[in-house]
C-alpha cells in the first residue's frame, strides 16, 4: 500500500534522493509488505530526532546489501573492506536520509535538531504502537527497512 | 597548491568531499582531514590554509561552534569556510551564514554543488 501522507512521502524522498546520489542505486517500495529481513541476517543503526519532535529513525538492511553498498561505494573488492567501514557507510547513509527526511517534512524557518548516528549492536528492537515502517528495495531488489519511533514524530503523519 | 582541511566524523562523507574535489580540479590540493571541530581548529591554526570544509554535528566541538571559532580568531576569521551538512535549512543556513560560513551546502554534495561553491577559490 502506498501512503500519501507528507510524512511518508517525505522518507520515501528522503532514502530515493540519498541511495541515488551516493550509491548509484534507486529505491522502490517493496510491494510485499510481510517481507521480513532475516534477523540474523540484519544490519542496522539509529539516529535521534531531538527538536521539533522527538523521535528515532532507525535503518535495517541485510549485511550483505550493506557490505555491497560499501564496496560500491568506496570502489573496493569484497576481501578489501571492514566493519569500520560498513559501520560508516551505514551511519552516513542515515544521517543523509534523516537530513534530508526533516528538510522535506518541515518548513523552510523550522530548525531542527538530530542527534549522531550510532551502530545497533543488539537485535533490532521490537516495534510498538508508536511506529512507522517503510519497507524498501533496491533497484537490485535488495531490501531495506526504515522505522520512524516516537509519538510526537509518528503523529506528524496525521498533519 | 591549496591547503584544504576536510572536518567530518564520518571517514565516508571525507571520502566524498575528497572526490568531488578532484572531479572539480582540486585533486592536487593538500587535503587535511579531521573527525571533529576541535580537531580542526588546531589543525587551521598550526598552518596557513586556503579553505575549511566542515560538517555540523560532530562530537568534541560541532560545525556550528567551529565557525564561532574561527570567525573569532584573528589568525583564522578571513578564512572561507563553507558548511556541508545533512542538517541544513534556510533557516539554519542564514544563522550560519550570518556567523561567517561562506556557503551551506546540503547533504547528499554533489560535483556541480561543489564547483558552484568554490568557483571563486577555483580561479585562482
């Protein structure tokens, strides 16, 4: 189901414009909703939404989707790259994709506040009420997920 | 040759400053990399630079406070900085621009972007 709501439309900008412009790679949304990455497959990372609105956007993708986002990006060969790497690769994408998620969804005098991306180093936490989720694909029909966590930032969709 | 110093915590977001660089004519500029503001500044002081390009969030000391310091400085306040930031808007920009920043320029920075910003440091 495509949503149409600013807030949804402004993600799905958000990670179409930062995929493209930094991995060469287009996303779409993944037309089977009850796809569910593997959890011992999965990647993922955080980043706080701390003024107008509190929230959290989190980014979850299978490691080996991450690992070739790495490669690809930074044009080295699989046995050449690091977790450091793919840990900073992923931390970048986000802070773009939420940059760019705030900048669409608020008005031109609205500042905000986000705090730094940080690496999940337990299993994704489970998902409430209070939460968003867009699950995505890459041109190579790799997937990718976002959650939006937070009243005050899940209430936005209303607006 | 240019001196430039690349602030970001992020060893991705250098790597791309780095390479829009080169694609806009600056592939032989002496680029300084730092991972945060303080980093920076000290970096700025200790040589002569042509060019400061730095991030807004980073830990130690942000973009925001790192343009405080060098528009205060009178070693450093006539040195360009131009902000590269996924945390930019007009409004955050024009309060950046009004600390001194030559230029805000938003994340995801692409080659044109870049060469639109530093034209001016391109000609000479």
């Amino acid at each position: 189901m495509i949503e149409h709501n600013p807030l949804y439309q402004s993600m799905i900008s958000a990670v179409s414009q930062t995929l493209e412009n930094m991995a060469f790679t287009e996303v779409m949304e993944k037309l089977d909703r009850s796809y569910e990455i593997p959890t011992e497959e999965l990647v993922w990372n955080s980043l706080l939404i701390n003024d107008p609105v509190q929230g959290e956007i989190r980014l979850a993708m299978p490691k080996r989707v991450l690992k070739n986002l790495t490669g690809s990006i930074f044009g080295i060969n699989d046995e050449e790259i690091t977790q450091a790497q793919m840990d900073d690769i992923q931390n970048e994408l986000l802070n773009t994709i939420v940059g760019l998620f705030l900048s669409n969804l608020f008005s031109d005098d609205q500042e905000y506040q986000m705090g730094l991306p940080e690496s999940g180093r337990e299993e994704l936490p489970e998902i409430d009420a209070n939460t968003i989720v867009w699950k995505l694909m890459t041109g190579e029909e790799d997937p990718l997920q976002i959650f939006a966590i937070g009243a005050s930032l899940v209430a936005l969709k209303n607006q | 040759m240019k001196r430039i110093i690349i602030a970001d915590d992020s060893a991705t977001a250098r790597m791309f400053i780095k390479r829009c660089l080169q694609i806009i004519g600056l592939g032989d500029a002496e680029i300084i990399e730092a991972e945060h503001g303080k980093e920076a500044l000290t970096a700025a002081k200790a040589q002569d630079v042509d060019l400061l390009l730095t991030d807004l969030n980073m830990p130690v000391m942000d973009g925001e406070t790192l343009v405080k310091w060098v528009k205060s400085s009178p070693k450093l306040c006539d040195l360009p900085v131009i902000v590269i930031t996924s945390a930019g808007n007009p409004a955050k920009e024009a309060k950046l621009l009004k600390l001194g920043a030559h230029r805000v320029l938003n994340k995801p920075v692409s080659p044109p972007m870049m060469m639109d910003a530093l034209a001016e440091f391109l000609d000479k």
